[in-house]
C-alpha cells in the first residue's frame, strides 16, 4: 500500500463521485478507478458500493476514511515537525539594567530582543554597575547595561549611549537662568548620591569639580537617588544629573528643582554593553553580533 491509494481513496470517500474525485487528483477517472480496485484487493474488503447513478461508502470504507486521513495528516506534518524538533532550544539569558537607564536605550534593548527571540528569552535583572559587572563575570549575567568606565580585562564594552549632564539646582535660587557656571555653584554643597549606588565615573566627575573650586560636600547614605532629590529641593546643595527631558532620571525631581546646562564645563554619562569576552564567541555570539548592528551608532541625548 502507498499513500498515493491512501489520497486517491479520501479523494474518493469526499466527492462520493469518481469522476469528480479525479478532475480534483488531476487525472483520468479510469486509472484512479483501478488504483481504488487495487486497494480493495490489498485490504480484502470492498470500500465502495458502485452503481451507474451512485457511489456510497462499505462499512469498511466509513472506518477507513478517519484513520486515512490521519495517517495522511500526520505524513503532512512532517516538514514543520522536522523543523521545530531541529530548531535550538530557546535559552534564557539575563540583561543587567542599572538605574535610570534612558527609554530610547530600552527601545533599542526591545528590538534587540526581538531580534533574537527565536532562539533566546531575554529578561531585565535591576542592579549598580558594580553588581552588576560582577555578576556578568562570574556568570550569573550574560550580558550587562552599564555607566563606564568599566576596567575589567575579561570583559567586552560596546559603547551604546552618551548622554549629556546639567547641574540640577534649587530653582528658586536659579530663576530666568538657563544655564549655569562652575562659580554660580560655589556657594552650595555637592551633594553626592551613595557610594553603593553610584557610578565610577561620578567619583571622577566629584574630583573634577573639586579642583575646579566646588569644595563643599554633602555624602549621602542608604537614600538612593531620591535622598540626592531631596537636598537639591530643600535649597542645601547642587547634583548633576542627567539634561533631557526624555531621561529615567527625570522621575526623581521635585518641586523646587530645576536642571541647568554648565557653560563653562562639560560633563557626559557614558553607557556600556557588556559581556564576558569568551561567552561572546560561544553561546551569546548572536546576541553579541545583533547587539553590534543595532549599536553601529551609539544614542547621543
């Protein structure tokens, strides 16, 4: 038996009509006819009563038409079985966001998801630069958002964003201003947000203002960024901070708060991809090579 007589049986079995069945198998009625006959014969059983005017289907035809068609459903999905049983396994693979990433870096992380959502899950892990460097070089992370720079010799950089920086000041005190000097400043602490939190590149940024003439301080402890809001608020110091509109930072201002470009001074926050530069040849190249395309040019805000 083959499964030509299998098609040509269910052909048959539908239309009820031989010639109708073989206009639809795109042949002659007297060949598909015989191919019916050789069925029956291989079974042992006839599987059509046939008459002039009218074709019905045996007891034996009515239960062989389901399992027909099964078999011929199962035969038709082989191609696409073969291709889901061939294809990798989907594989998790966790992204580290520090806080505040910007919303045009998080929509090019999406499509960078998309992009490779055929073969992995990509999901978000929160954490500071620091933990989450860490974590990428002992494995815990395939890959991390992070604010550079970052010294670490096993691991691959991707610069993917820069983002420029303004004093964030009391606004009361800077009302009509639309910009500021390093000596508008000078009167008023820095207020720095806590060490555990904040990026390496601040504590260059903290000694850069130090030897500029900024030398009051205000450290900061377990309060997070929003502590840092807090000072600035009350009128008791100054913070850098982020100067588009569109940036996550944003969400930490209050009321009393505005944020100035400096005249005299530029500040910048860079912004990383990383990954352990073994991995990046073995089991997330792809991630690696996608990432590299969609970053061709880094975000500049």
């Amino acid at each position: 038996m083959e499964l030509l007589h299998l098609r040509y049986f269910v052909a048959v079995a539908e239309e009820l009509n031989f010639s109708a069945a073989a206009r639809k198998l795109h042949m002659a009625a007297s060949p598909l006819s015989q191919r019916i006959k050789d069925l029956e014969h291989e079974l042992g059983r006839p599987l059509f009563d046939r008459s002039t005017h009218h074709v019905a289907l045996t007891d034996a035809g009515s239960a062989l038409l389901p399992i027909a068609r099964d078999v011929l459903d199962r035969v038709g999905s082989i191609r696409w079985r073969l291709d889901q049983a061939a294809k990798p396994a989907r594989s998790t693979v966790f992204v580290g966001m520090p806080a505040g990433v910007h919303p045009a870096l998080r929509e090019r992380l999406a499509v960078l998801a998309e992009r490779v959502g055929e073969r992995f899950e990509v999901k978000r892990w929160p954490g500071t630069t620091t933990d989450l460097v860490a974590a990428v070089k002992d494995g815990r992370l395939a890959l991390t958002l992070a604010r550079l720079p970052v010294q670490e010799a096993s691991l691959e950089t991707l610069h993917v964003m820069t983002e420029r920086l303004g004093a964030v000041v009391p606004a009361d005190q800077f009302e009509n201003r639309e910009s500021v000097t390093l000596a508008d400043l000078a009167d008023l602490a820095y207020a720095k947000s806590p060490e555990e939190i904040m990026p390496a590149y601040f504590e260059q940024l903290d000694r850069q203002l130090h030897e500029l003439g900024i030398k009051k301080r205000i450290q900061l402890s377990n309060t997070g960024y929003q502590g840092t809001s807090e000072i600035v608020s009350s009128g008791l110091g100054f913070s850098v901070s982020m100067l588009d509109e569109d940036s996550a930072m944003q969400g930490y201002r209050l009321e009393n708060m505005a944020i100035l470009p400096f005249e005299d001074f530029r500040a910048q926050l860079d912004t990383g991809l990383l990954w352990r530069r073994d991995r990046g040849e073995q089991d997330i190249a792809e991630i690696v090579e996608t990432a590299r395309e969609i970053f061709a040019e880094p975000i500049v805000r």
